[in-house]
C-alpha cells in the first residue's frame, strides 16, 4: 500500500511540475524595443546591407542596361523639393546614384536630406538625357544658369528602390 501511495504521489508530482513548467513556457514577455526606422515602400530590414563603398564597387563591374538586385546603406545627400519622389545617395566623394521609387508608389519626406537610409532595390547603370538632367535639377531648385551648364547625357549609376528605412 505504501508503495501505491508513493507511486501516485510521485505521477502527481510529475504532472503538476509539467503543468507549472508549461505556464512558464506560456508567458510571453514583450521586451521593450523602440523601432529605429521608418519604412517607405515595401518592408525591408536593415540586415545584411552593403555600405556605400562596397555599393560603388559593384556599379563599377555594371555595363549600361546591366541589373543587379541589392540593398545598401548611405546618406541622403538630396532629395526632390517638390515631391521627395527622388533621391541622390552618395557613394564616395562626387560619385552618387540617384534613387526613384518602385511605380512612383511612394515619396521621401522633403526634409530627409541628411538622414541615414537603407535601400532595397534594383541597380542599374544607364545614359541620362540631358532634358531629364535638366528636369532633375529645376526639381532641385537650381539656377538657370546651373541647369543651363547641362549640355551633354551622363552615364549615372541609378537604383530603383521597392522600399526604404530611414533612421528616426
């Protein structure tokens, strides 16, 4: 009998220490996390971005009409004034890639010039023609005579992005 007694007692046991282990497992805890940047366009993460630098290199292995589907981090360097509907990242020194969005389907805050950003997209490497250059600059509130120094096509390093963070 006694044997009996021990033998229930240690299954009871047994089962209440599941049970009490199992709420454990259960609870849920929320840890306090502030989000780091805005989301435009489609979700992306800031994982396994390449840096600005590492970006340029792979622009300069591109021909005209080459893609290549990628995301890096940079700095606005500026941003369309009347819209934000395009932007130009700088890779080093004056070499920069001048952002537009996946369908024209979302804008940059006019007031992002400066902010770190990550980038998701297509890269490419094409000729802009001069009206588009000019185009680029009255958007950017240039001069006449700045817009009117534009006299030939330029080979640009160009990036459609499908989304983009900028760090709040």
């Amino acid at each position: 009998m006694k044997l009996a007694v021990n033998f229930c007692a240690t299954i009871l046991l047994v089962f209440t220490s599941c049970k009490e282990a199992k709420k454990k497992n259960n609870k849920v805890e929320t840890p306090n996390i502030e989000i780091a940047y805005t989301s435009y366009g489609d979700k992306i993460s800031e994982n396994n971005a390449l840096t600005k630098e590492q970006m340029l290199t792979k622009f300069e292995t591109m021909n005209v009409g080459d893609t290549v589907n990628v995301k890096f981090a940079s700095n606005i360097k500026e941003v369309c004034s009347k819209k934000g509907c395009w932007m130009k990242l700088p890779l080093v020194d004056e070499t920069e890639t001048m952002v537009r969005f996946k369908d024209y389907g979302f804008f940059m805050p006019l007031d992002s010039q400066g902010k770190q950003v990550i980038v998701e997209g297509k890269a490419f490497v094409k000729i802009t023609p001069v009206d588009q250059l000019e185009h680029y600059a009255e958007d950017a509130g240039k001069s006449k005579e700045e817009i009117a120094k534009i006299t030939v096509p330029r080979k640009e390093f160009a990036f459609e992005a499908n989304g983009v963070l900028i760090k709040k």
